[in-house]
C-alpha cells in the first residue's frame, strides 16, 4: 500500500499517496477518516476470497 499524507494547502487539505495529490478537502479530519476508509476497503478487498467452487442449493420447486 501507498504511504498516505495529509497537507494543508491554503484553506484546504490535501490528500496525497506518494507524489500525487489524489483529493481535497475541507476538513483535516474529513480526510484523515477518507484515508482510514480507503485503507480498510483496500484491507478486505486483499483478503482471500471465497471458493467459487462451493455452492449452495435450493430444494423449492419452480413455479409456472
């Protein structure tokens, strides 16, 4: 994962990932709790998936 920083730039704030500024802000806490939001997304979407080959069934019958 990218090191994340948060820098004031006049009246607003900042969001960068390395080099690159990737949003702005109003509030330095409004972007402190994007930067947790998008590190926990990034956690769960690195965690293992489940097994596609399972499945689960349904035993009702159709309906006309």
């Amino acid at each position: 994962m990218k090191k994340y920083s948060i820098v004031r730039i006049g009246s607003e704030y900042v969001v960068q990932a390395g080099e690159s500024s990737i949003l702005k802000v109003a509030s330095r806490r409004e972007a402190a709790k994007l930067v947790t939001d998008a590190a926990e997304l990034l956690q769960q979407e690195a965690a293992p998936d489940v097994d596609e080959s399972s499945s689960i069934d349904c035993d009702s019958p159709e309906v006309p």
